[in-house]
C-alpha cells in the first residue's frame, strides 16, 4: 500500500500520511466492506480517493494563499512535465513518474506499475476507460521525452 501512495504522492512524508489515511479509512469503512470485491483492489480504491481528495484540498489552499517564489527551489516545466533543475535527477525513473501530472500519473501506476486494467481503474476512479487509455498514452509520452534527455 505503501508503494502505491509513494507512487502517486511522488513524496515519501506525503505516502506515510496517506497510507495511514487509506488503512484508517479502511478500519471505519470495514463494516461496510462487501466481500463481492477483492480487498486489495478496496483498499487501493480507498488509497487514490484519499489521494485525490487531499488534491482537491491543496488547490484550495493554492487559490486561497499566493506563496512567493523562491528562486533557489524553482522548478523547469518542460512540456507540462516538472523536473527539477539537475538534468541527472531527471533521468532516475521514479522522480520523472513524480513529474508527471497528476492525472496522467495515477494512470500510470496504476496500470504499468501496479497492473490494474483500463476498466478496474476506470471503476476505481471514476473515470471513462478512454479517457485512462488517452492518459496512459500521454505519461508514456512524457517520461520518453524526459529519460532520453
């Protein structure tokens, strides 16, 4: 569980609180649980919720509170894709699935790292299975782009 909240947070600190976000939700919402589903496929789908809605809460924050810009931290935006300033960073796999945009991200892990099909995504989040597939297309696209810089 970990491993998918690392995946789609790109942060370490941010996954620890969103693991213990999924498995608390999971200990209240257990009750509930119909057995009709496979466990791990719940608690996945209770692990991008909590993803998604803590998203939903930091573009509220954004909109609310304008940060100034720090130019020792700032960040080069490449095709919609965020890497970092050192070109070596960009290269390592797991920094440039964290540079991907959110959307495209979480296609991403959950169909090529975690091996989810376009309809148990497309169940989990919500989302049409064309809109996963033109978003899967797009992340593969953009870590081409940023590994054979």
């Amino acid at each position: 569980m970990y491993a998918l909240c690392l995946r789609l947070a790109a942060d370490a600190t941010v996954a620890r609180e969103l693991t213990q976000d999924t498995f608390v939700r999971a200990w209240e919402a257990l009750p509930r649980f119909r057995a009709e589903a496979n466990l791990t496929t719940w608690l996945h789908r209770i692990a991008v919720n909590a993803m998604l809605e803590r998203r939903r809460g930091e573009k509220r924050r954004a909109a609310r509170v304008s940060l100034a810009d720090d130019e020792d931290e700032a960040e080069m935006v490449v095709s919609g894709v965020v890497m970092a300033p050192d070109v070596a960073t960009a290269i390592d796999l797991e920094r440039a699935i964290g540079a991907l945009p959110p959307g495209v991200r979480r296609a991403f892990v959950l169909h090529d790292v975690e091996g989810y099909t376009h309809e148990e995504i497309a169940t989990m989040t919500g989302l049409a299975a064309g809109t996963l597939r033109a978003q899967l297309h797009r992340a593969r696209q953009l870590l081409m782009r940023v590994l054979s810089l």
